[in-house]
C-alpha cells in the first residue's frame, strides 16, 4: 500500500486513493483470501470489531488496520472514534462518493473497517473442553451463515466452522448477519465436514446431524431413542436446500430431526439452526 | 376482466393483456387490498396454493382465481397442471417475456397464481380452543414475516397475527418465505395489539411478549419465576430494530427473555421467535 499522508484532518476524496482502491479489492473474495483481509460495514460491525480488537484477551484475535467513515457518519456515531482510538485504529474521513466502491451494500451507512480475516486452525478451537460446535456444511446463502453464527455465540458455541464448500464467511452479507459475533466466535474455514467430524469424535463430541430423514431421533423426545443433549455437542447443518448428503450424514454419529407439529414441511436453515443450537444449550444449562 | 377466449393452449403473449394487466396490479400492496387478491410466486408456493384450494377442508380457505406458467416451467413441473385440474383452476401458458410484469423477483421460476387474500377475523381463530398463537407487531421485514409464519406453522400454531401497522402479509417477499404456509395456517392482519391481547387473554390464552428487558421471565429456567410454557399461549414479537414499545409490552401478561450464553447481544427477530415458539410446543406436547 503506498504510504498516504497522516494528518490530523486525513481525509480521501479521490477514488484513485490507493487506500481506497486497496479497501475495493476486498469486495471480491479471491482477493479477501489473497490479502487475508476484508470489510466490515456498518456501525454495529465496526464498533463490535473495534471492541474485540481494543480487547485483545478475547477468543477471537481481532485486528483492525483502518476504519472509512463519512463526515454524516462521523457525527452520527461519535462513540466510534473514542473506540477506534482505544485499538490504535487509524480513521479515514471520505467523501460520501467513495463509500460504493469500497461497499456493496446501503447498509455499510458510511461506516467501514478493514479487518485481518480471523478464522484459526480447526484443532485450537475443537478440544477436550469444547462443549458446543457448530458446523454448517454446503451452505451458500451469506445471510443464512451469518444468522446461524450468531446464534451460535448467542447459544454459547466454542467454534462455528464453514466447510470447505460453503459461503465465504467474509462475505459482505454474511458479516453483517452475524451482527458483531463474527468478532466474538472463533471461525474455522475450509476444511471438510468428514474432518472435522473425526476430530470432534475424538475430542468427545457426539456428531449429530440436523435432518429429518429417518433413522433420526426426536429433538423433543430425546429419552425415546437415548438422544442426550446434554453431552458435549457437534450439531452439522447441511445446505439450504438439499440439506446434508447422504455421505455427509454418514459422517455423523446421529441424525435429529425438529419435530413438525403443523403442516409445514420443514423449517429454513436459521430457524432450524435456532432450534437445535438452543435446545443443545438449554438441556446442558439445566 | 375483460373476457378472453379460453382454449386447449390458451396462451397469452402480449402485455397487454387484460389478464396480464390485471395480474401485473397485485405487485402494489394499495391493489391486492382493493381486490381481495394477491399473486403466489415460485412452484412451491404454487403447489401449496393449489394444494390447499383442492382440499376445500383446510383450516385455511384457499382460493386460486388462476394460475401462470411458461413454457419451460410447464414443462418442468407437470404436477402444478395436475394439481390445477384437480382443483379446478384455469391455467394459461404465457410468454417468458410476460413473467417481470407479474413478478417482482426472479424466484417466480415461470409459475405465478392469482389467490384471494386469506385473512380471517380474530374472533374466527382465537377461541377457547386455541393453545397457540403468535403475534407480529409493528414486523416491517417482509422475509422476516414470512419466516415466523413458517416457524409457527411447524410448531402446530392455530393462527398468526399481523397487527395493523406491520409488513403486508402478501408482499411477494412474505409469501416466497413462508414456504407455503401461508396456505396453511390462519392468518389476521389489520388488528391492534391490545385488541388482539385482550381478546387472547379473554379465551383462556397468556400472553407473552418475547422480549428481553427485565423484569422478564428466562426462557430456559421457568420455574424459577412461575412460568408455565404448557398454558395455552399467545407470543407477541416486536419490530426487528427496537423490539415491542413499552406500551405494548404492557399489555402482555409478561414478558420472557432468550437467555444468552455467549457475547451476541440478541437473536435475530426470526431465529428468536423459531425458539421461543419451539419452546411452547416442547413443553405444552411434554
């Protein structure tokens, strides 16, 4: 990155800013995992990334290298910038013209980070003291993944791990789903569910598939079939809308199915997601 | 509608078609109230429609007026013609070009129908039979909508309301979400939440506000504060950005917090409802 003046009033209205063309890149996800960097947009983003990063004995390592803001965004959200100087963040003020070409969304509201992609190596985050794993395997949709992260850390989960085929979890629209949990949960990423599966297997982890394809215990009737959540938990969620493969189901040591009580055939992904994570938590809690 | 030769290939290849024009109204919300009607979108939103009209027994009236399909989706999905026959509902094959005047999303797939709104008054289905019953106040997100629709279809739910100042429950986004089952469970719109409270209350049901400012009962551990999730109940769920106003929350019975275990400030509006939802069946099915 070619060095820009630092000043007081630092401030980028040319879209030539090599700050900004760098910060562009990052939109596409070849050049997020080539630079080992990507955007996070919006004041809840920013703030929970700055928060992590100023925390620094989190479980999750967060670095902010610069934050973008607009002159209206600076106003709005003031508390940003106490935050940004506690982590040592430096601030860009740009012209409200530059916010599409570092953002592909209306929800960034002129407030951008460039953040270090967090994910960490499968075996720090899968031990013997893990308790609750999250695995979404083949899931495409961004939102989706992000909303089943944050429920994932809303549910207490030691690590939410993206197989090798799913979303990218610094999609733009994935980081914004998870509403600041992307920086509170360790993330794993690239590996294959048959990998992880081993290894939650092998750290004592019962590996259970959410699928409704029988043989599948009860969510709600756990005794019927000696189903026990209450055991140290890897729950694997298929894709949106094939779920998991029969192959994939085999990885496991069991499928649960969400119990339908009405007509609806199933449930969507986050939903589904929400009622197993929670019921995991809820039994080990009691 | 001005009359139009019905054939063995009855097929419509101009926009300006009396069908089409008609069709292309119900993409206005101000339109589908002043006509009672609305459009499905999508093979399975479709099929559900035809499904249910068929069955004429449903909990839920279903009417379809008729049904839209192109070439390549005609052909892709013999059973919708099937199933049209069955129901007795007309059928025109139209040209692709046709789809974008009907369609606002790209997810109609070439198959639209034309259904009367199914709304029902409250008195209809809150009665001294109801166990369950969820209500949207002030939801502006029509996936969001349509997605707590679906939830409460598959937990058995005897019917959904939407108050008055809430998304439209046939918004093409609402009715994409529900994946059907707004063909299946009753639904209410245009109501207030304290009439809605009062008339819930009158019949036998509690009323709970999902909502996590104390006082509120905790989700998971009932019995500490005298929380009996087995009583028939109403769920009330507010706005996704702020929730249920003061003034709503006080006209609920209580409200009850989803405890959180990790660092996530809360739960998305749809992942919040699957669980608290998902919780009454549990335990009133126990």
């Amino acid at each position: 990155m070619s060095p820009e003046p630092q000043t007081a009033n630092d401030r980028i209205t040319s879209p030539r800013s090599a700050r900004i063309r760098a910060a562009a890149k990052l939109t596409r996800r070849s050049w997020r995992a080539k630079e080992g960097r990507f955007l996070a947009e919006g004041p809840q983003s920013v703030r929970e990334a700055l928060v992590a990063a100023a925390e620094r004995a989190g479980r999750v390592r967060v670095r902010v290298f610069e934050v973008f803001v607009t002159d209206e965004a600076r106003e709005r959200h003031p508390d940003l910038l106490d935050l940004a100087a506690r982590a040592r963040v430096r601030v860009h003020t740009i012209a409200a013209e530059l916010v599409p070409e570092i953002s592909d969304t209306v929800a960034s509201q002129g407030v951008i980070a460039v953040c270090a992609t967090l994910d960490v190596p499968l075996t720090e985050v899968v031990t013997g003291d893990s308790r609750l794993v999250v695995v979404l395997s083949q899931v495409r949709d961004p939102g989706n993944a992000g909303t089943v992260l944050r429920v994932a850390d809303a549910a207490g989960a030691d690590a939410v791990v993206l197989t090798s085929s799913s979303v990218d979890a610094y999609n733009p629209k994935t980081v914004r789903s998870t509403a600041g949990s992307l920086f509170h949960v360790p993330v794993v990423t690239g590996v294959g569910l048959s990998e992880v599966a081993e290894l939650g297997r092998a750290r004592g982890l019962q590996v259970l598939a959410a699928d409704a394809h029988p043989p599948a215990h009860d969510l709600h009737r756990p005794r019927d079939t000696g189903l026990d959540l209450a055991r140290p938990t890897m729950w694997a969620f298929g894709n949106e809308a094939w779920g998991l493969p029969e192959k994939d189901r085999a990885e496991c040591d069991g499928a649960v199915a969400i119990p339908i009580y009405g007509r609806a055939e199933s449930l969507n992904l986050g939903t589904a997601a929400a009622v197993c994570i929670y019921e995991s938590a809820r039994t080990a809690q009691l």
